[in-house]
C-alpha cells in the first residue's frame, strides 16, 4: 500500500501535463504536448491511472467530503465554498456563485483524466489482460465522478473516450444528456468494472479499486433511481464475496489501521510525513486545540448529538434529566457554562450540573464519545509543539491554556471522529496532511443500504437483521429485542430506524445530504432549522427549497455552451 499512497499523491511533474484534459473550457488542455512519448509501458499505464485516482484529492471533489454534511440536519458550517457551504445552506447562493462552478470543475477534471487514459491505454505495450484490468479501474473512476455528478445536477453534458480533447476542444459544446442517460452510461461504466476488476490487490496496491467495489457503487446507483430489487442484488454480491466485514472497533476505524480493515470496500488513500504531503486535509475539522491549530469549518448539530439513545435503546430527551432544559436556556446555564479567573486564563467553576452531564454522557451510544468532543471532557491535543490533554469548557476557552476551542467563537460540539490525537505518534506533519483514509464506500453502508432495499422490498425481518449487525458493532440492542420503544416491524418504522441510524454512523462523512435529497426529505428536514449554539443561542438559521434537489448548472458554463440548460428554479 506504501507504494501506492506515494504514487497517488506524488505522480509524476509529466503528468499533469497529459492528464489536464479538463472540461473546463476556460483552460486548454496540454495532452498534445507529450502524449506522443509518454504511454509507452505499464509503468506509463500505472502512473496515468494514479493521475486518474488523484482527481479525487481536489477538495472540490472528495478531498473534504465531510463538509456535505453542513448541508443536512447533522452539521453546522461555518465557512464559505466547500468548506462550510454558508451560501448554500442558507439559500443565499446563485448559479453564478463560484462553489457550483468548483465542484462541477473539479468533477469534470477526474472524468477528463479517465477518458484520456481510456484513450491512451491501448497504445501501451503491455499485457492485454492487465491492460484490461486497467481499463476496469478508469470505467470505475469515471463512473464515480459522474454519478456525483448526477447526484449533484440531474443530466449534463456527456464526455467519453471518444473525445479528443486537442482535437474537438472548440466544439465540446454538447448539451446536457438527461439523467437517465448519464445514469445508464455509468451503470455500463460499472458492469465493466465489476466484471474485469479484481477481487482484491496485493498489499503494494490496496485501496484501489475492486470487484466489490464496483458492485457496491453500482447496487447504489441503483438504490438512488429506486430500483430496489437489482440494488440489493449487488450487495448481496458484495456481502456473500467474504471479502468485507465491519470492523471491530468503530472509533478505530477512522484512525491509521482501521481506515485499512476490511470494512473500506474504497477509500481516498492519504499519506503524511515531511517528505509526502499526501494526505488528508484535516484542516476543516479538527479544532484550534488539534495539530498545527485547526479551523473546524464543520461542526456536529445539537440535533446530531440528540440523536444518540442510551446505551439500553431509549431515545435521548434533555428533559428527562435536566427538567425545563428544552425550553429554558437558564438550565442550559447550569448545564454548560463555567467561568474562569479574573484574569480569564483558567476555569475558575465548573458548571453546576457538570456531573450529572458528564454521567450522561457515559449512558449514551458510544458512538457518541467516539465521534463528538463533548462539554467537559478532555481531548488529545498538541500546544505549543507538545501533547497536551485538553479540556473542553464553555464558553470556549484558550487552547495555549489547556482548552479545545471553535475556531470561529462559537459554542457549539466539535468533532473527535477523524481529528489528529496529540501528533500522531509522529504520523501527521501538516495539518492539511493525515495519514488517514477517508472511506467513500464502507461495509457498514452496504448493511444499512440493503436494509433499505430489503424494507422496501416487503423483507421486514432481514432489513431488521441488517440494521441489528451495526448496531451491535456498537453494542447497542437489537431492534426488536424486547422493550416498546426497540420495536420496528412496519416498513415506515424500519424506515425511521435506517434514518437514525445511517445519521449518526455516517457523521462526517459527507452522506446525510444526499441521503435526505433521495429520500425527499431535504426541505421538510432543514428549511428554517436553527442553528442554535449549546446555550440556546442562534447561529444562523438554515434554508432550503425545492429548487435545492439539484444545483445549478454554473453560469460560466451556460455563458461557454449555449445549449445547456438551467435547472429549475435557478
């Protein structure tokens, strides 16, 4: 795997020149300059492919996935672009605001790569069958750049390997295929991977792509168009390889080791070090109190950290041990705030209620600990160059004194799930460079997005089943297990379940928001949420309309192709 990160992030200067093709028009492409000299054998072949993985890399495309979820219930954001999608969120965007036009850039970038490895791949002199197998890999790309695509603008203009960019570069004004065509092509893209693809790599080569990832992106595919019964077969395939299983330990599993388990079906592979600036830019969501003082453009919602029920299976309800706490912000006074010494350096009191709080924590999804940093617990931080144990108090305090902080002021939850402890036992350098994978497609979505399948399938009982294997990771009771408040037997109960859960195992990474806009639930679920800090006070309030199920297509590429067509309401 060493070799494949250093390839993924480190591709050679050459590259960027034969695989720039991006359908961008504002750029013309260099493919021509030594397109000529440089597909010549595998190790050619090899590095084209990895220029193709690295598309991803591009914080408009993958690289910050984690920031989708400022626009869901689950998360708040705080800053601009795909990196905290203010404009978005709060409606207050345009098709001529630069974040449609980032995304849809940088996505057509990974497609221009793929069609022009596609392109070159037969005049390498290689093996055929690996060549084929190559070929696998781009049609697997390709397809996952155009179904965010998709997922993102309905129909757009379709590009395959036909197109040369030196050649058509000023007729490459084709209007917008209709969504079921560009879902069709990438359903094609993927029935050639799944069937070409291998199994696995050896462990030079692990994290790219496979059979059984090819087959779970197309089961949800699939799933997103509704078709239900061709999904689930796809992740019963993927399910009955053996290759997949969850990982044992769920705050391990977005660490160094865990993010390389067998429960990553096809992760974003990262690297850090002095020397390999590879990695993961963890930058956007760890806290000022993290390695190299962090900004956490994403911040998990008062409403994510409710949805987490006791340990025994019992929604959460602040009521219940904090009488008035819901409609009283003096309780939450007595719940979370602290203050500090006349000098305003160090906690001075705690809050009145700081044991009872700290005790419920310990009562709770222990997914919540592992994915939040919570009011009065500590965080492995580094400051001033050292680990340092940090507390995190409310209202927010000074990390140089020993205290995790929102870097923008606020008082709200900070995340814990993928943020730097102290450095990493050397791992991390920069900030913007984790050593950790980030997971695209793990093992624990093709559980719960066959349950969702199997539910609507009249299968009650094995969507249970499913849904029951993720839970128990995180040793929470069955559903139907005993208790009233664990039942779920029709399809609109299961169906609350899978919500709840896909919600809070899912957290940050970046798959909330297109959960709620397939299920079309998007408006009902965030038009006019409040985001509230933990003393009640309101943030920013949240706004969404119908027209927000698909985005715009960006103004500068309807001002370079008049054929394209706006998506309505834009």
């Amino acid at each position: 795997m060493k070799n494949y990160k250093l390839y993924i992030g480190g591709f050679l200067w050459f590259i960027l020149l034969i695989l720039n093709g991006c359908y961008d028009l504002d750029q013309y492409p260099a493919d021509s300059i030594t397109a000529g000299t440089f597909w010549q054998d595998e190790e050619d072949a090899h590095e084209g492919m990895m220029g193709v993985y690295n598309a991803m890399k591009n914080d408009n495309a993958f690289a910050v996935y984690y920031t989708r979820d400022c626009l869901s219930d689950i998360g708040v954001g705080f800053n601009w672009g795909v990196y905290g999608f203010i404009e978005v969120a709060q409606a207050s965007s345009n098709a001529s605001s630069s974040v449609y036009s980032g995304v849809w850039s940088a996505l057509y970038e990974g497609v221009a790569r793929a069609n022009t490895f596609l392109q070159h791949i037969d005049d390498v002199s290689m093996d055929d069958n690996t060549k084929v197998q190559y070929k696998a890999e781009a049609y697997f790309m390709r397809a996952l750049f155009y179904n965010e695509l998709l997922n993102l603008f309905g129909g757009v203009p379709l590009y395959d390997e036909s197109t040369v960019i030196d050649k058509d570069y000023a007729n490459m004004l084709n209007p917008r295929s209709s969504a079921d065509e560009i879902r069709s092509f990438i359903l094609n893209d993927l029935e050639n991977a799944c069937t070409y693809l291998p199994v696995s790599w050896d462990s030079d080569n692990m994290g790219r792509a496979t059979q059984g990832a090819a087959q779970s992106l197309k089961g949800k595919v699939l799933l997103y168009n509704k078709q239900y019964n061709e999904a689930a077969i796809e992740f019963e395939k993927v399910m009955n390889s053996g290759e997949y299983s969850l990982y044992d330990n769920y705050a391990n599993l977005f660490k160094p080791g865990g993010d390389e388990s067998s429960e990553m079906i096809f992760a974003i592979q990262n690297l850090s070090g002095s020397s390999t600036q590879y990695g993961f830019p963890v930058h956007y969501i760890a806290n000022r109190a993290s390695y190299g003082g962090c900004i956490n453009c994403l911040v998990p919602s008062n409403e994510l950290a409710d949805m987490y029920e006791y340990k025994d299976g019992r929604p959460f309800n602040w009521d219940d041990i904090f009488p008035g706490f819901t409609a009283d912000n003096g309780v939450k006074e007595k719940v979370f705030r602290c203050t500090f010494d006349e000098n305003g350096k160090y906690v001075a009191t705690y809050p009145e209620y700081k044991d009872q709080l700290l005790a419920m924590y310990e009562k709770r999804d222990s997914r919540m600990a592992e994915t939040i940093i919570m009011p009065y617990t500590l965080y492995k931080g580094w400051v001033n160059n050292a680990k340092a144990d940090c507390e995190f108090v409310l209202p927010c305090g000074n990390e140089t004194n020993g205290y995790v902080r929102n870097a923008f002021g606020y008082n709200s939850y900070l995340y814990r799930k993928f943020v730097p402890e102290y450095d990493m036992d050397g791992l991390i350098s920069s900030r913007f460079h984790s050593p950790t994978n980030f997971p695209l497609i793990r093992y624990a979505d093709i559980l719960l997005m066959l349950a969702e399948c199997d539910n609507q399938l009249g299968k009650q009982s094995e969507a249970v089943s499913l849904i029951n294997q993720v839970r128990n990771r995180a040793e929470m009771p069955g559903l139907n297990s005993g208790p009233s408040y664990l039942s779920a037997t029709t399809q609109e109960e299961i169906f609350e379940r899978i919500k709840h859960e896909r919600a809070i195992e899912f957290a940050a990474e970046g798959i909330r928001y297109s959960d709620l806009k397939r299920w079309g639930i998007l408006v009902e679920t965030v038009d006019g949420q409040a985001q509230n800090d933990l003393f009640g006070n309101t943030i920013s309030t949240k706004s969404a309309s119908d027209k927000f199920y698909l985005w715009p297509i960006p103004e500068t590429e309807i001002e370079k192709n008049s054929s394209l067509t706006q998506n309505t309401g834009w």
